[in-house]
C-alpha cells in the first residue's frame, strides 16, 4: 500500500516518540504497520531514550531518528525522508515553528496535538501560502481536540447538502465519558503537556485571542459573521439528551475556531459563500447518586474556572503574565501522565444534533473506547498520520487545514482501527 508511494523511504515519523502520548503513537503505528506495510522511525533528541520507553511498551521502531528543535540540519533531515511528520514535542507556542518550517520546506505533511489557537492562527497567517504551494498539508489540532468534533459537523453538514439540499444553521455537540473501575485519579484528567500549553497560552502576548471562535478565519466578512452568529458560551445548561451541560474540558475555547475554519475553507472549496451556523459545545455531567441540585453546583464551579481562564486571557500583561508564569512552575510537568492501568478501560461516546434553516434535524454520533486525552488522541493521530501518508486517501488541496478538510469525510471509517466509530441519522 506504501511503497510506490514516492521515493521516500520513510512514511511517518513520529517526533517527539519519548512523550506521554508519542509513545502510544508510537505503539500504535507499530501495530498498524504489521497490517498494513507502514515504513515508521521515531524520533527525539536522544536514541537511547527512544529505545528504552519504546522497550517498556514492549515496541521496537524499525528506525530510530536523532532531532532537536534546536537543531535545524536535524528537523530538516527527518522531513527529507518522510511524508508526514507527527510533531508530540509541545508547548507548540515555543517549539513547534521550527519543525513546521522544516516539514514546508522539505515537502512533508505536518500534524501536531496543539490547541494553543494564538499559536495556530501565526501558523495559518505565516505558512498556509508556502505550505499550499509546497504541496503540503500542515493539520493542527489533531486529536481529541478538534478531530472528533471537527469530522462529526463536517458529516452532518455533507449530509444535509446531500439529503436537504441545504446546510447547516445549528449544531449542537455533547460528549459523555465513563472512566474505568475504581477511585479516580489526578492524572485522569489534564495531562502535563496540557496543562503547560494552557499556561503557555495564558502568558503570550495573544492570550485574548482563545475567546474569538473566528480566530482561524482569515476573511474579515466571514470572521465578523461567525462571532456574531455563534459566540463561545460558557454557563451551564441543559443538553438535547437532557443531561446537565458543562463547558469542554480542558478548555472550550479550541473545537469551535477548528470548526468554524472547516465551514469557511469547505465554502470556499465549493465555491459558495460561506453559511455561518450556531455551533455549542459541552460535556454532560453523569448523574450517578448525585442529586439534580448537586449537579448544577457543581457545573457552575466547573464553568467558573473556564470563565477565570477567560478572564487571566483578557488581563493586562502586568496581571497576566506573572500569573502564567506562576502557573507553569507549580502546575504539573509534560511528562506527567496517566498510569498504564488507567487508559484501556475508558469508554465516551459524541454526538452532534444538528438543523438546517428549514428545520430538518440530522444526528451524527461517535462511540470511541481508551482514555480520550492519552489513549485514543495517540491512536487518533497515527491513523491520521497513516491517512496523509497514503497516496489518493485524503482529498487533493493543501495549506495549513483542519482536520476535516485533510482528512476528508470519506475517511471516517478507518477510525474504526482506533477504536473510534462514527455513524449518521437522519
């Protein structure tokens, strides 16, 4: 399936392979390369280190890479052999320009884990041109963050064009968890890595920009419709299933700018105007034993720390970079994560209620199994580095896209392989 795909003798490398979550991308292209021929090298700065964690998951890579982001003969060596790399070495605000640059350059497809939005919107602003020119697709926003959500509207909206003629004018999204057995843990939920994006992210000179749902939206009409027709909510409510509303964790303020920007560059790709829609997201709050009351308490602490993060956003620098900066030396790590025994036992599931301006209502839903930040982001991100890989499995175009326009819609399926099943009703 890969070999005459070009004459690179390498068809994903996984950068950053030593991480939390590269090493289960790692683990999971290994798998997938006994189906499917899959020529994969992982990479970081140390070799040793690569084979050791690698060893520890009871996983060999073929090829082990030596890169830096500090070294940029070695980036570029890597994006030389390749035809996609996936970058795990965040905060991206601080390290991931260089291996963009590199991968534009040497004509190799990108795709990273980021939700730091400032940081991706400099990326479309810089590279979307060169990156189109170049034959290259540079996909942010890869995993749990934006890619499930991104694919289900995109299938809802294709749907509707298809069955109704006619696009979308809402669509509304939630997402259920159901952890495994036993006493919860801090590392079930925000891992290191995220919660240093998050801090990187409070302290930049664009923090204000994580609250624009058109931030990816390069357009100024699109833009200014977009913010007015779907601004990013944050109060707890009632959902379509009924369950009592939170904001997504670990932050709302990411899958509504990815998905606005797919509408947009579908639109364009189409040749139509683009149709701004309502878009909401959230997370239900299982009922269990907790009373109703109960419930809506603490949604509400739940949505306060999403309104504090959106308030330290909008201080002034004085304010807010010292907070940051605080928060980055005390919170956890990037190399704090789960342990083993709590990833496999995770079962959520998503779904998109959505309506066309004439009031047709279409449903498109996700069942997924494994950790959805750790387990199922890793297994997500190397079939999707498989994907951009294979000659003719995405669609043509290139720049710096989302996940649903690199990907396509026809894809959906081959999630299947990482435990993520999407389905549509009507």
């Amino acid at each position: 399936m890969f070999s005459a795909m070009s004459d690179r003798d390498l068809d994903v490398v996984v950068f950053g392979a030593t991480g939390v979550t590269g090493r289960r991308v790692a683990a999971y292209l290994a798998g997938r390369a006994q189906e499917t021929g899959l020529r994969w090298a992982a990479a970081a700065r140390d070799a040793g280190k690569v084979k050791s964690v690698l060893a520890s998951l009871g996983v060999s890579a073929p090829e082990t890479l030596v890169a830096d982001v500090a070294d940029e003969a070695s980036l570029a060596r890597m994006a030389a052999r390749t035809r996609v790399v996936l970058d795990l070495v965040g905060p991206y605000t601080l390290y991931g320009r260089p291996v963009i640059e590199a991968c534009v350059a040497g004509g190799s497809h990108y795709a990273d884990l980021t939700g730091e939005m400032p940081f991706v919107r400099s990326i479309i602003e810089d590279f979307h041109g060169p990156a189109s020119t170049a034959g290259v697709k540079v996909v942010q926003v890869c995993g749990f963050e934006a890619l499930p959500p991104d694919l289900l509207v995109a299938l809802a909206e294709e749907r509707a064009r298809e069955r109704f003629g006619e696009g979308l004018s809402e669509a509304d999204l939630e997402v259920a968890f159901t952890p495994p057995p036993g006493l919860p843990r801090l590392s079930d939920g925000m891992s290191g890595g995220t919660f240093q994006s998050l801090a990187t992210v409070a302290g930049s000179d664009e923090a204000a920009l994580i609250e624009d749902p058109a931030v990816l939206i390069t357009d100024p009409a699109a833009a200014a419709a977009v913010r007015r027709v779907s601004p990013i909510g944050l109060a707890p409510r009632r959902g379509f299933s009924g369950a009592v509303i939170v904001p997504m964790a670990p932050a709302p303020f990411i899958n509504p700018a990815v998905i606005h920007r797919t509408a947009t560059l579908l639109a364009a790709a189409q040749g139509r105007p683009p149709q701004p829609f309502v878009y909401r997201e959230g997370m239900a709050l299982g009922g269990g034993t907790a009373t109703l009351p109960a419930r809506w308490a603490v949604a509400g602490a739940l949505s306060g720390m999403q309104i504090g993060l959106r308030s330290l956003a909008r201080a002034r620098p004085g304010v807010r970079r010292p907070i940051a900066a605080v928060m980055g030396r005390l919170g956890p790590s990037s190399g704090f994560g789960p342990a083993a025994e709590r990833l496999e036992g995770w079962r959520w599931r998503m779904a998109v209620r959505a309506r066309t301006p004439s009031g047709r209502e279409l449903r498109a839903n996700l069942e997924a199994e494994g950790h959805p930040g750790y387990l199922a982001t890793a297994r997500m991100l190397g079939e999707a580095g498989i994907l951009l890989a294979e000659q003719g499995a995405t669609p043509e175009g290139a720049g710096c896209l989302t996940p649903a326009v690199a990907l396509g819609t026809g894809c959906v399926a081959r999630f299947a392989h990482a435990r993520v099943r999407f389905s549509v009703e009507e």
